[in-house]
C-alpha cells in the first residue's frame, strides 16, 4: 500500500446503515482520515465511483442487473475488498425473496412493474467477484471496521471472529436467555462480534452476525422446538437477516419441511 | 490446632458483618436477584440479598422462585461463582507503545481492590484451590491472578438447599465448606451459626462479638447438612477416570453427544475449574499503541486447537471428548484430583442441557451405581 | 514479581529469506542486561510478537552459546507469521522466553545421533544439526533422515550438502513424489532406516514432523533394536501463552509448551497421531 492508502465505500443493495459505523466512529472518524485517504463516500461527501483504490468496503448485496456490473468494475479497481454488513456478505434480508417468486411480488406492489429492473434472485458480493475480507452483521460495528482498517494498515488481516455469542455472552456475565427465560436465542449459533448486544438486555439474539464456525443447527432447532416453537416458528428465526447463509438457509428449509411433515 | 468455637450471629447482624469487613477496607461482593438468576455484584446493604429466594434447576434450565421466608441463601448457584472475580473474563495484560525507534512494553497489573466475597459455596472453594494450583503453583505464577487473589477474602455459606443439577457431595467437594475459606456460615431460620476458618476470619467474628451457637442450633445445622447430602440424586464415581475414559476414546457416545452438543462454549464458561483463555490484540486506530488482551476461551471453539492452518479438533465430537477426558480424566495427572467439584453448572446452563454425570455413565459405564 | 506474559524488546538485526514461505528472522535483545541474562537449550522456543498483530511461538535454531543473537526460521503461513514475513533488518519485535523444556544435549553427548525430520515443520531439529556440527568431536556417527511429500517442499538442497560434508554425517532423503530432479530415494523416510550406519545400542533419537510420521518412526527404529526411551520428539500445538496456563497445547497429562515441546516417546506414545487430540 502506498502512504496513505485510497479507501472507497461503496453501497448497492442495502440500508446504509453498515456505512453508519464510519460516521458513528466520531472523534476516530478524523483519526482515519489521517491514515487513509477516503477517496469515494458518498454518504460523507466525496464521490469518486470509479477511482482506483487500495481499500473498497462494500455494503449491500447484488439485486440488478446494473449492480452485477458496477461490482466487477469495483472488484477491479481495488486492491483489497471488504464486504461489510450482513447484505454484501450473505444477501441481507432481501435474499428472502430467492425463495418467493420475486417477478410476482413487483407485480404486486407497484403500479408499472416494468419500469422495476432487479434480478429474480438476490446474492452476497462474493458470489459474483472474489472477496478478501467479510465482515459480517447487520449493522457491522464501528469496532470491526477500525480493527479490519488497523490490521489492513500493519499489513496484515483482522483476526477472523468466528466463536458463538455465547463466549462473549458468558465473558460479559449476562444471564444466559434461553436458560432462564426460555427465549429461543440464536447466539448458540451466531457469529460473535457485536458483544452480545441482544442479550445484555434480555433479549434473545436473533442471529444478525449470522453463522458462527461449527454451528449445530439441527440440534438448536431441536430445542427451539422443546421450547415450544411449532416449526414454521422455527424456521423464521433461521430464515431472517442472514437467510442466505448455507448454514442458516438449509436450517430455516429442514425447519419448513418438518411442518410439512 | 482446636476447632475454632461455633459461634452465632443473628440475622439482623448480617448488617454488622458487612460494615465490619468495609471498615477493614474489604469491597464487599455478594449474591443478589438480577435478571432472572442468582448473580454475585456489590453488596453494600444486607437487604440486597436474595432473601425468600429459591433456585429451580434441571438440565438446560434455571427458574427462580420467591418465597415469603426470610433465608437469603437458600439456593444452590447461579452461572458464576468466584472465577470471574479472580480469573477475570477479559483483561488487558500489556500495552506496546510504538516509537519512532523503538517498541516500549508496559505492563498493567489489576489495581488491587481488596474483595470479601460474600456466600461462595463448597464447590466454589474446591474450583478456587484448583485455580490456585493452575495459576499460582506451578513454575510460573500468573501476576495478574495472584494481584486479586491475594488480599481476597471469603465468607463461605454451607449450601442448604442443593438443585437437582448439584452433586458435590459424590465428588467430596461438598455441601458444606470444609477449607479454604475465613469465616463460614451456616444458615438458619433465625441467622447463622458462624465458625472462622483463618486467623483474619477470626479476627472478624472477635470483632462482632458474638455469642456461641446454641447446641440446638448446632444440631439445626448438622441435621441440615444431612439433609443437603442426601437431597442430592446426580453422583460422579468417585474414583480416577483417567484409565476408563482414554480406554474408550472410540466409543460411539461422542458421536451421539456430538449431535446434541452446540460447541457454544456455555459449559467451559461456567466451569468454576475451566481455566482456558486466548491472548489478543487491540491496537489503537492510530497505531501508536496496542493493547495486548486475554479473554477467557473454550475447548469447544474452532481457534483452540488452530495450528498453522490446521484444526486438530474440527469436529463437536473431539471437541466435546477433550473436555471431558482432560476434566475427569487427565486432571488428575496434571493437578492430583479430577477438575470437576460437582456444581452442576454444566448441566444447567448447557442450552440443550447436556448433562455430563450421565454421559460419564454412559461413557465409563458405572457412573450412577 | 517476574511477570512472565510481558515482553522484551527486540530487534531485527538480518532477515534472511530461505525458500518462498521460509524466512529466518536474526534478532536481538535490545535490552543489555536481558540480553545477558539470557539463556536457552536448543529446541526450546520463544513467543515473538509482531506489534500491534500479536505473538507465535517460533522455535530457536541458532547456537545457544552465539552472541546473543537468536535466529528464528519461520514459514508464513497465518496472520502473524505473514506480518514477520515483512520485517525488515533495523524493526522491532517482543520476545518472550526461552519456554519449554528442549533436547537432551548432554545425553547425547558421546553417542550416535539419529535425526529424523518430515514435512516442512523441521526449524526444530535444525537447531540440534548446528549443535552438533559446531562441537563435532564430541558426538559419535550423526544420521540425518529427512522425509518430504512433494520433491519441491525440501527447502534447504545445500545446507544438507553442507552438512554430509562433515566427517561420518550421513544426509538420507526422500520424497513420495519425486520428479524427474529428484536423485535420491523416492518414497517414505522410514523406508532409509536400513541404510544409516548407526550403533543402535550407543544411538540417541530426536525427530520433529508430522505424528504419523514420528510414529511410523519411532515404531521402525525400535524394530532396529533402539530403546524406545532413547527417542525423543518434538510436538507443537497452538500456543499462547508459553507457560502453561491458557490450555491450549494441553495434551494428555501435559502442557506442551511447558512439559515439552521435546518428550520422551514414551511420554506422549499414546497420544500420538490420534486424531483429535
């Protein structure tokens, strides 16, 4: 990388909210505009698409035709790129209509659908262009994103966070949900990173980092069901932000195909 | 040395007990209702613990129940004993400061805050003398454990009411606090029959004054340490499994509890003996400055066993026998007794609640005789 | 208190590159009084931490009675060891150490050595082949048997060149895919055994490579009549710590990184090469 290295943040099909964790950085915010140079950010102001540069984050996943392109020509002028976000890294709760028939939805919706270009089925950036790093959540945090710039920046990659939430749950002495709530918690699951953001107040997580290393699906839908969730419940707790993950998406089926049953 | 006089120290003197211990500088530490569970956090007010409360445990499960009597330590555990306050979840053990020509290192040693940690249970005390042997006698001793450790001091209460989860009493740990402690408990109706442990638990009681437990009220407690004994329906053989469990390094129940087991890491965090952790970075934005971390780790993680590209334990099911061969099995090599003191946490607070009394039953074949 | 977690400072006085992923990193204490006091056995390692990315445990191949240089030879294959791979001569590393318990030096003295060696894991050993080549006269007949799998992973053609050089040191190799530049012995390592001119009674063993391989070693070389006590290995597993407390490398009844990394065969046989552990 050069001295200051060129960063552009790109946005396809999403919310904008992961681009948020730049802005949310504040102070720290100017301290990386130090060390980087932010050549493309919309969201901030500068607006470059096409510049080449050593650090692309990608927020969003691939939904039209226009995005297939405009990810090639991204994957093509930088060095290094990082999805960011559940949507580019495994198509974001919009993937939810890969399983609809997605034509018959815009018919049902708006008024012209002709004038509505997007493709029949949604996809995570890596899918279409290689990826060299993912960070996953929806939102990512603004602690992830500083680590993935520092490791990029000492040359090397962040750590991966591949553990369940529920190391981090533990460390952070919540009172586990499921145990002493019943609630139907994915963090058993769920890829760490957010700091058991749901837990700690009381809530169940619900699996937006989506899945961690090693993930036993099956048995925690068993579970789920013990807990008294009927299967088409269970199904949806898989089949939410991260539907399009292998792991969560065959979980969310099984699930499906058991109310079938 | 004779035994230390049994001693009684009424309920509303519990007040006293705790203003005693401030007064000598200790920031006391005691269990309370939150969240749903029996946690340990600052007891400043006696009427801050859990009184009428009682603890519901099954396998994969914790309720609490609340009743109108005054007993305050009436339960059994919840997820965390002392572990976390000696052994801490994460902390920071080095900071790196980067200079133009050269790298200074500085370390960070816990600022010692004197603890007295109020109600730690017979099985605690038994996972606390194994940490001890873990962190601080062996050839190196960790700073960071033995800062907090040293000026730790522990009002133990005999457990009364041990869960359907618990079962000390089979592997010697407990009910009741038999060492390692400087006053214990034992509660009553109307208070507690106090005995000291240490000359500075001496000290305490000499200090409140009190009057010497009644022999009725000695023979309360005895009868209620009985009754604790046998209310209990978990046992783990008593004996070395090491030999039994290395000789059934194939048997098909690691399969079987391979398909039920999450590998979420619940049990080893709960684990009063667990001692696991993995080091990390947390470098500074910009850059002149890193901090070097350690957090508590699992067995149970894809990280644990990465060597240079390789996962020695990739599957649940060699996970899930690492534990357990080296908890029951190859502790008694390294540390002379197994490293589980029969708190039943595992058990409870495992989500699909795993329960490991049976799978050792299962596994050794005699477990439950 | 000695704080044994915390870090001296070090600097990168060469960086030599050894193959395309191999590298060795010379370094030195900067610290003069660290420096002194230091003191190591070969085959014992150092935690080497990379600033702001963290720690490896890399293994000590140079001379332990050099000037206070120790060299580290590392192959870039994870986070840290990428982000070595880019020091330059003049940067600054942390070093933690020496840790472990290392060969047994002194009880090899006077004896046949037989090393053995497979795969690319061989930094180990290296340091034990430069013991002995440096104080010659004081070791019998020296076998060294180096397996590889593909003819290409052999990093290292002159230094074993270099090395059968020295009076009565045999330098036996092989690969299970040769090729057509591949002139010595096409298949296992353990296949050699017959041909190293040892005295299986006077023979003291040091091997570091993959577990299968150490096993099948180890296994042969009893067959050929060497006391399976007079076998000595080296185990790695993910260390962090260095001193026995994060768990990590725990193995059967020990901590590798503080009980070995080097065990006596018979102290870890029933582990070794079993999958899972």
């Amino acid at each position: 990388m050069r001295n200051r290295p060129r960063v552009a943040i790109h946005k396809f099909s999403s919310c904008d909210g992961c681009q948020l964790a730049f802005l949310n950085l504040g102070e720290a915010l100017l301290t990386a505009a130090e060390l980087v140079e932010f050549v493309h950010f919309a969201e901030a102001g500068p607006v470059a698409p096409d510049e080449k540069v050593d650090i692309a984050f990608v927020e969003g996943s691939l939904s039209t035709p226009h995005e297939l392109e405009r990810i090639r020509q991204v994957r093509a002028n930088s060095t290094y790129l990082v999805t960011i976000g559940a949507c580019a890294t495994s198509g974001g709760v919009q993937a939810l209509r890969n399983m609809a028939d997605a034509g018959q939805w815009v018919a049902g919706i708006y008024a012209q659908p002709q004038y509505i270009e997007s493709l029949a089925t949604v996809s995570p950036i890596a899918q279409h262009v290689p990826v060299d790093l993912e960070l996953w959540g929806c939102p990512v945090t603004s602690r992830q994103i500083v680590a993935a710039i520092r490791a990029l920046l000492f040359g090397v990659l962040p750590v991966e966070e591949n553990d369940k939430v529920c190391l981090e749950c533990k460390r952070r002495q919540q009172v586990c949900v499921m145990v002493s709530k019943g609630e139907p918690c994915m963090g058993p699951v769920t890829r760490t990173g957010c700091g058991a953001l749901c837990p700690s107040f009381g809530r169940d997580c619900y699996g937006c980092f989506g899945p961690a290393e090693n993930p036993n699906t099956t048995a925690l839908s068993r579970r789920f069901a013990g807990l008294g969730l009927l299967p088409e419940q269970v199904a949806q707790r898989f089949l939410f932000i991260n539907n399009a993950a292998p792991a969560f998406h065959a979980a969310g089926l099984k699930a499906r195909e058991d109310s079938h049953d | 040395m004779t035994e230390p006089p049994f001693l009684f120290l009424p309920r509303e003197c519990f007040q006293a007990l705790l203003a005693t211990l401030a007064g000598q500088g200790f920031h006391c530490k005691g269990p309370q209702l939150h969240d749903g569970s029996i946690v340990y956090a600052e007891l400043a007010e006696a009427s801050q613990l859990p009184r009428g409360v009682r603890d519901r445990q099954a396998p994969g499960e914790y309720r609490i129940e609340t009743g109108a009597d005054a007993r305050c330590f009436a339960w059994a555990n919840g997820a965390q004993g002392l572990k976390p306050y000696l052994f801490a979840p994460q902390e920071v053990l080095w900071q790196a400061e980067r200079h133009a020509d050269h790298t200074q290192f500085h370390e960070t040693l816990p600022q010692a805050r004197p603890i007295a940690f109020i109600g730690a249970r017979a099985c605690d005390l038994a996972a606390l003398a194994l940490q001890d042997a873990h962190f601080l006698q062996q050839d190196y001793v960790d700073p960071y454990y033995a800062r907090r450790r040293e000026n730790l001091f522990i009002v133990a209460v005999d457990c009364s009411h041990p869960a359907a989860t618990c079962f000390c009493a089979s592997t010697g740990d407990g009910p009741a606090a038999s060492a390692g402690y400087d006053i214990a408990l034992a509660e009553l109706e109307e208070g507690y029959v106090a005995r000291a442990g240490s000359a500075r638990g001496q000290g305490v009681l000499e200090q409140l004054a009190l009057d010497p437990a009644s022999a009725a009220q000695q023979d309360s407690a005895t009868r209620q340490h009985q009754q604790a004994v046998s209310a209990q329906t978990r046992r783990l053989p008593s004996r070395n499994l090491h030999d039994v469990l290395f000789a059934q390094l194939e048997h098909p129940r690691w399969e079987e509890v391979a398909e039920r087991c999450l590998s979420c890491g619940n049990c080893t965090s709960v684990c009063p003996t667990c001692f696991c952790h993995h080091e990390l970075e947390q470098p500074q934005l910009d850059g002149t400055r890193s901090d070097h971390v350690r957090e508590w780790d699992s067995c149970f993680t894809q990280g644990h066993s990465y060597i240079h590209g390789i996962v020695v334990r990739s599957e649940t099911k060699f996970r899930y026998r690492q534990w357990l061969t080296h908890k029951l099995g190859s502790w008694h090599e390294q540390y002379g007794r197994s490293g589980c003191v029969g708190c039943g946490r595992c058990l409870t607070w495992c989500p699909v609640g795993i329960d490991l009394t049976e799978e050792v039953a299962a596994i050794c074949g005699d477990a439950n005789e | 208190m000695n704080n044994p977690y915390l870090p001296w400072e070090a600097e990168v006085v060469e960086r030599v590159q050894e193959s395309d992923s191999i590298f060795t990193l010379r370094l030195r204490l900067t610290d003069p009084e660290a420096r002194n006091h230091y003191r190591f056995v070969p085959g014992q390692f150092n935690m080497v931490y990379l600033y702001g990315v963290g720690e490896v445990a890399i293994s000590i191949v140079s001379d332990p009675e050099s000037e206070a240089l120790l060299d580290h030879t590392i192959r870039a294959v994870g986070r840290v060891t990428h982000g070595l791979a880019k020091l330059q001569a003049g940067e600054r590393v942390g070093i933690r150490g020496p840790f472990g318990r290392g060969w047994p030096m002194p009880l090899a003295e006077g004896r046949d050595v037989f090393i053995v060696t497979g795969g690319l894991g061989c930094a180990p050993v290296v340091g034990v082949i430069n013991y002995v080549l440096a104080r010659r006269t004081r070791f019998g007949r020296v076998c060294i048997v180096q397996g590889v799998k593909h003819a290409e992973d052999m990093i290292w053609r002159e230094r074993y060149a270099e090395w059968s050089a020295h009076p009565d040191v045999q330098v036996l190799l092989a690969a299970e895919h040769g090729g057509v530049l591949w002139p010595w012995h096409v298949g296992l390592a353990t296949e050699l055994f017959d041909q190293a001119v040892i005295e299986p009674s006077r023979t003291i063993v040091m091997m570091c490579g993959p577990e299968g391989m150490m096993r099948a070693a180890a296994r042969g070389l009893m067959q050929r009549g060497i006391a399976p006590e007079e076998i000595y290995l080296s185990m790695e597993r993910n260390m962090q710590c260095g001193v026995g407390h994060c768990g990590h490398c725990q193995f059967g009844g020990s901590f590798i990184c503080r009980n070995g990394p080097v065990y006596r065969y018979s102290e870890v046989r029933e582990l070794l090469g079993v999958k899972g552990f």
